[in-house]
C-alpha cells in the first residue's frame, strides 16, 4: 500500500495502482471506493476523506455516509487558482488539519485550499487553491488540530497557526497567521517531521529527534506532569528527581538511553511514534485506547520500544498515527527462523 490513513473510525488504504479500500463499521472488512481517475495522494480531516486524482481533481466522502454497498464518491471538485483569470491547477499532494486543508503544487508551491459551492454558471463546485507565502519549495506539509507544519527542500522547517501550547516552535505561546521559520532548528537539515494535535517532531538527517508542544500526556517523551502526579498520589513518599514538562516552547533534543538512529516519525492527537534504522518501533503518550501497542492501556513519557514485533521477527519499514491510533508497515527481519533452510 503507497498510502494508508486513520480518522476517527475509519481507515482508507490506496494501492500502487492508485485504487482506495476503506474498512469501518459499516463496511465490515474492505471496500473499493469508486472514483473516475487513479488516486495519487489522499488526507484525512476529522471524519472526511479527501483524494486527489491523477487528472487534478477532488473527490470527498464522508465515514459516516460509507456503506456496505455502493461507495461512490459523490463530490467531485476542479481546484483553480485565485483571481479574476483563474485557471485548474495540478496538485502533487494533499495534507489535512482539523480544520484546514492545504494542497502542494507540482512545482513545489504550498496552499490553502477553499471551497466555493457551484451556482447556476458552474458545471461543478470548485476549489480555490491560495498559495502561502515562503521563499522556497516545500517537500512536506503535516497538520495538527489547529497548527500547520512545512518542511522545505533545504530541511528548514516552518510553522504557523494556533500557538496556545507551544506547537509551533517559536519560544512563545503566541499565534502566527503566516509561515515562519523555526529558527532554533536553522543551520540543521530536517529530514521528516510531523504534526500532533498540539505538539510537532522532528527528525534530522542524522537521525536526531527533536519535539516541542503541548506534554500533557507525555507525548514529547519528557517527564509529564500529569504521570507523576499519579504516581505521587499512589506513592507520595516517593521524591521529584527530575523537571517535569507540561509546554515546550522550542525544539528540545530527545536524548535516548543508547544511541538511536530514528528515520521516520509520526504524531497521533496524544501520541507519538518513531522509526530506528534498525527496524525497532518506540512509541509515547496518551494511551487509553492502546495506540501504543504496548500491550496496556498505561500512558507513557517515555519512548518505549514495542517488543511484541521483535518477537514476531517483524521489523517496521514505516508508521502513520491516527487521532487515536497507530499503522505501521513491517517486513520480516533478516533474523527469522522460518527463513533458514531445513
């Protein structure tokens, strides 16, 4: 699968071959959605699924409209550009936020994507794709509920949005209605990098990890308030050894007991997740539902690792959290039993 995707209680899948499967409660197991053209990017925004098709349009659907019968994607959009000589412009990929929806050009440009409703003069609705303003091109762009993240083809990393829990970066708690660059990170190289509800991960080229945001529940990997007052509360003898983070307003080095070298990331509402070149998956955060795979519902603050795929001689090529859950794509590792002749 080239793309797979969590919403609330649903996940859609798109194949190599540009096809898209979803499967929820009403589905009960795997169905093709109907589109008129192949699939080439899709994103999730709280229960709709966006796809954007190999001849430059939108398509969109609803979870909850999903039946076991019949998915045909009822909407169909053209995405021009703004302005009285507007004309259809070809997206390369979309990303979706709560409430936002961006969409990045073919050649590198970043935009918001509006939606005007057709009228009497309209073969159908249209969407109107407004360009951000940033001196360079974009490589990637993640969303979290109310804080956009773009990564630059030179690794710099640019924020904007909401800024109450320190999810953009900036070393304040302050709003930003443009992009700007976090500039603690400058002069590193930022090769991945990721957007939780109010948090944000990143990962440099030499593997190094750095987070910032909202801690509440552990989900920076940082000693959490709210743990160690369960903890004190179930043993108050028990002395504070270490500060505890509830908001980081700047990009913090997570620092790891033994030297990792970490190649992917992912942020869920509450939780993170992160790849080694090893193959080993650690996981973070909010846990009740267990997102973690840890085989509990405890929640963490720490990274840990998920033995369980270890012990499956499974290693993970890649992840994708959703609000409250995590996807990985894994392949047997070199180690297996089942793969030693006799």
């Amino acid at each position: 699968m080239s793309q797979c995707l969590l919403s609330w209680s649903s996940m859609l899948c798109v194949n190599d071959f540009g096809s898209a499967f979803i499967s929820n409660h009403n589905t009960f197991g795997w169905s093709r959605l109907e589109t008129h053209a192949k699939v080439t990017s899709a994103a999730v925004k709280w229960t709709d699924f966006w796809l954007l098709l190999d001849d430059g349009k939108l398509q969109t659907f609803n979870e909850e409209g999903c039946k076991c019968d019949g998915l045909t994607v009822k909407r169909d959009y053209v995405v021009t550009t703004k302005g009285d000589n507007s004309q259809q412009i070809n997206l390369s990929f979309l990303a979706a936020g709560e409430n936002s929806l961006l969409g990045c050009s073919e050649d590198g440009r970043c935009g918001e994507l509006e939606f005007r409703d057709k009228d009497s003069s309209d073969l159908q609705p249209l969407v109107t794709w407004n360009p951000l303003s940033l001196p360079c091109q974009v490589t990637q762009v993640t969303c979290g509920k109310e804080h956009t993240v773009v990564l630059s083809e030179t690794g710099q990393i640019y924020t904007c949005g909401l800024g109450s829990r320190g999810q953009l970066g900036h070393n304040s708690t302050e709003s930003s209605l443009n992009l700007t660059l976090v500039e603690q990170l400058e002069g590193l190289r930022i090769a991945c990098v990721s957007a939780g509800g109010w948090h944000t991960v990143a990962v440099s080229d030499i593997g190094d990890v750095y987070v910032w945001g909202w801690n509440e529940s552990g989900q920076l990997g940082l000693p959490c308030k709210t743990l160690h007052d369960k903890l004190a509360s179930d043993k108050p003898s028990e002395p504070l050894t270490e500060d505890l983070v509830v908001l980081m307003c700047e990009p913090c080095l997570v620092n790891f007991s033994t030297e990792l070298t970490i190649v992917d990331v992912s942020c869920g509402s509450r939780h993170t997740a992160i790849v080694t070149d090893k193959g080993d998956l650690l996981m973070t955060g909010w846990n009740n539902y267990g997102q973690l795979g840890l085989g509990d519902t405890e929640t963490r603050d720490r990274f840990t690792a998920v033995t369980g795929l270890k012990q499956r001689h499974l290693v993970v090529e890649r992840v994708n959290c959703g609000y409250w859950g995590t996807l990985i794509w894994t392949a047997e590792s070199a180690d297996n039993p089942s793969d030693e002749k006799g």
